[in-house]
C-alpha cells in the first residue's frame, strides 16, 4: 500500500478538521475585504510611495516620470520557494464561511484563508487549447512558423500541434497533494502510485506540465488554484490570455521581476534594471491583490493619481495626515493613453484610503454608475484596453 509522507497526512486530513463549520452561534462572517484594503492593511508601518510603490522617496515629492516598458511586452519572472504549492484552509470558521456564502460575497479574504472551503484545492488540467485571444489572428499572419517557441506553447490549437500522441488525453494531477508530495522527494520515492496519480506534479506531462515552469511562452498553471503559487500563476495568466503582455519563467534574462514573501504588498512601476522585487506577503494573496501588484510591475500607476484625475475626483486631504500626502501627488508625466478615466480600475484606491478620521479621502466628481472605488475583483474593460494601448497589442505581438 502506498504510505503517505507524515507531513501529507497532517496536510490532507488538518486541512478537513481546519474546514470544519462551527455552530451558527460562533459563526461570525469575516469582515468585507478589497484589494486596496487588503493592500494598505498589509503595508501599514511601511514608508512607501502612494502606500505600495517601491522606488521613489515618500518624503522628497519629486515628480515622477513615466516608467519603462518592459521590452516587447515581455516580463520574465521568478516565484521564490517561500510560496506554498499545497492548498488548505488556514482558519477554523472557513467551513462556515463558505457555506454562508462568503466565498462570493468576500473572495479576497477567502481566496487567502479558506482556498479549500471554496473549492479551489482542484489541481489545475493541461489540455490542448489556445491561451491568448490573439492566437488566431496571429497564426493566420504566419507566426507559428515565425515564432515557434511562443505560438507553439501558447497558441496550440491555432497552430495545429494538438495531436501529439499519447491518446490525447488531458495530462493532470488527481489529488490536490500532488505538487506537495513532489516537492518532498515521492516521484522517485513512490513512482508507482505518483506516475499514474500525479503525472503533472512530477513532470510526465512533456512541455505543457512540470512544476519548474521553465519555457518561454508563458505561464502554465502547475499548482492547484488555491495554493499560493497557484493564485501567483493564476493572476499572470491574467494579463497572458486577455493581452499580449506575457509574463514568463525567467531562464537567464538581466531584468526580471522576483516574486517574495515580504512583509507586506509593493511592487515597482515598469522595468528598473536587474532583478526587481513583487513583494507579496502575509494577506496579499487574494487574486485582485496580486493583479494590482502586477499592474505596478507592467508599468502603471495608480488611477487617481493621473495628470487628468481633477476633473474626476475630488481629494480631500484635510482628511489624511500629512505624512501620507504622497499618496495622493499627481502625476504630471503619467500616461493617460488617450482613454478616459476608470472608476473601476484595479488600481484605483478605495473612497477612504489612508483616512485619519473615517471620512471620505477620494470622492468621484461624476456618476460612477454604481462602481464602488478600490472595489475591482477583476480588469476593467479599461484597465485591458490601457495595457494593450501601452504595449501595442493591436499591431501583433
């Protein structure tokens, strides 16, 4: 009989006590959590630019210029081994949480703590499917045979290499465990049971699988959704499937953006130079927190911080202390893209951001149509126009 790692059985039978639903007499829903608060709460204490930039002096207020685009839209990364690829709950009351329906109704909290209880410990399933929107009008201009080592990792079914033997079958994991019993030493150690339960895991899935993620074409989610590097994965192919912008596994590239576990949520603005860091720390892994931190890295500021944002939003900063004001400078030199200002981006702080007295900070000139500011669990129809405007995706690749 296959015997589990010690570590694994207290993963997998932990996590079930872990998601146990307490009586309706303890149960007490968390408490409503956006990105943005996630973000200030997480960096409180931090002497950060505008609460979660890296870079610029909070205290000069010299004027910031325009970041640097990464070239051809191209972002090499590397996710740091702190990062769990195994998926449990992490609170008691998550069980409970979940069937109150706290996983809709606060998916950045419970994206976090109680990934298990909302179903997100599946192990992701590598098929044969395109993974960018561009895939067929990129393979009808002749960049499968013009570039083969993105189309061929990213754009399969355009390119025609879906029949490549073994079946067809999708190559997968069947246990939610798989990615930690690798990483303990199983696939040699018990390669019965994990060549045929844990193919994806233990890199039997030729170049679509594997937990090294080491190809230039992209990300390829290799961890179940709810671990932590699984909800990394998840947040870049994002940006991979709904732009051109592609973040990919860095091999020997200068510049390239490093993923830790820091203490709090911060990240630069576009490319700087050498290995950058994306700090994303206790309370900073829910998916809309992660996407706001990779929009910093691909090279955006924080909506209201805009040259244009006055004729949109009022800032009050009688309401914030002094100390903070910078949180709140404009930029003179930022990029406006020619779009219109975006209630709704995701990244765009919340009504009361960096607030000393509970009043409102950030105050819409306009109608907002029932957009809540700093709300956003997912891009705005802007947010993926702004990306694809800077990185010229409606002229190719």
């Amino acid at each position: 009989m296959y015997a589990l790692p010690v570590s694994a059985v207290l993963l997998v039978f932990g996590a079930g006590l872990a998601a146990s639903v307490p009586a309706d007499s303890i149960r007490t829903s968390p408490e409503p959590e956006t990105a943005t608060k996630a973000i200030l709460n997480a960096n409180k204490g931090l002497n950060l630019y505008q609460g979660d930039i890296d870079g610029p002096d909070p205290n000069s207020r010299n004027a910031i210029h325009d970041a640097t685009r990464w070239p051809n839209g191209v972002i090499p990364y590397v996710i740091g081994g702190e990062f769990s690829q195994s998926c449990f709950d992490t609170d008691g009351s998550c069980g409970g949480w979940a069937s109150a329906g706290e996983c809709t109704n606060n998916p950045g909290f419970m994206q976090s703590y109680c990934p298990q209880s909302c179903g997100l410990c599946r192990r992701a399933v590598r098929s044969c499917a395109d993974s960018n929107e561009y895939c067929s009008s990129w393979a009808s201009a002749g960049e499968c045979t013009n570039n083969p080592a993105y189309m061929n990792a990213n754009c399969q079914l355009s390119c025609g290499v879906c029949s490549t033997g073994g079946g067809g079958g999708a190559c997968a994991d069947s246990h939610e465990s798989c990615g930690y019993w690798a990483s303990v030493g199983e696939c040699t150690n018990s390669p019965a049971y994990m060549n045929q339960n844990c193919m994806l895991s233990c890199n039997l899935c030729g170049n679509t699988g594997g937990n090294n993620n080491n190809n230039n074409g992209g990300t390829t989610q290799t961890s179940s959704a709810g671990s932590e590097v699984g909800r990394i994965q998840a947040a870049m192919e994002e940006f991979n499937r709904r732009t051109c912008i592609r973040f990919v596994p860095r091999t020997n590239e200068q510049n390239y953006i490093h993923i830790r576990k820091s203490t709090g949520c911060h990240a630069y603005v576009g490319v700087q130079g050498g290995a950058q860091e994306v700090s994303l720390g206790d309370g900073c892994l829910g998916k809309a927190t992660i996407m706001h931190e990779l929009m910093h890295a691909a090279g955006f500021w924080h909506e209201h911080s805009r040259p244009d944002r006055d004729d949109w939003v009022y800032i009050h900063l009688e309401n914030v202390p002094q100390a903070q004001w910078h949180a709140f400078d404009k930029h003179s030199e930022s990029r406006t893209l020619g779009l219109p200002y975006d209630y709704g981006s995701i990244v765009h702080y919340e009504s009361h951001a960096f607030s000393m007295n509970g009043m409102q900070v950030i105050v819409p000139r306009h109608s907002t149509n029932g957009i809540v500011l700093g709300a956003a669990q997912d891009f705005s129809s802007l947010d993926l126009q702004k990306l694809n405007a800077l990185y010229n995706c409606y002229a190719g690749k």
